[in-house]
C-alpha cells in the first residue's frame, strides 16, 4: 500500500477556498482511515510474534520462586505438611 500525503500546495485558481479545505478534510480523513488500518496490522503481526517466541521457550523462574519451591519441597521431605501448606 502507499500512503498518500495531503498536497501543501495552495488551492488552484479556478477553485474557491473552501472546496479545497473540504477536500483537504477528506483526504486527511482517508490517510487518517489507512494509518489506522496499518497500526492495527502492524500491532497484529506483533502480538502473533511475540506469542510465537514465548510459546517456544521454556518459562525462565525468579530466584525468589525458586528458593520458594525448595523450601516447600524441603519440608514435604521432613514430613512437615503443614508448613509446606503454608509456604504454598
């Protein structure tokens, strides 16, 4: 697609000022129209993107997560239901 740019030139003679602005208007209103159109395809193929990538890698924990787990785990080994509940 090509974007069109509305004319910065002034209004021909033989056209009164106002049919131009009117023009002027609803040409500005079609590129508003097509760069709406293109942002929404464009945030489209980035989100379908973006999902692509995070769905092909595994989830990276947090340090903290991690410690968490381990100490759940810890105390389900001792048999310390309770408390691992809680950690939970």
């Amino acid at each position: 697609r090509t974007l069109l740019v509305p004319a910065a030139t002034p209004p021909p003679r033989n056209t009164s000022p106002r049919r131009y602005l009117e023009e002027y208007d609803r040409m500005a209103q079609i590129y508003i129209q097509q760069m709406t159109e293109r942002h929404a395809t464009n945030l489209l193929e980035f989100q379908r993107k973006l999902q692509s990538e995070m769905s092909e890698r595994p989830p990276k924990w947090s340090r903290e997560l991690l410690e968490w787990r381990r100490r759940q785990h810890m105390l389900a080994r001792q048999k310390n239901y309770a408390e691992a509940q809680r950690i939970k």
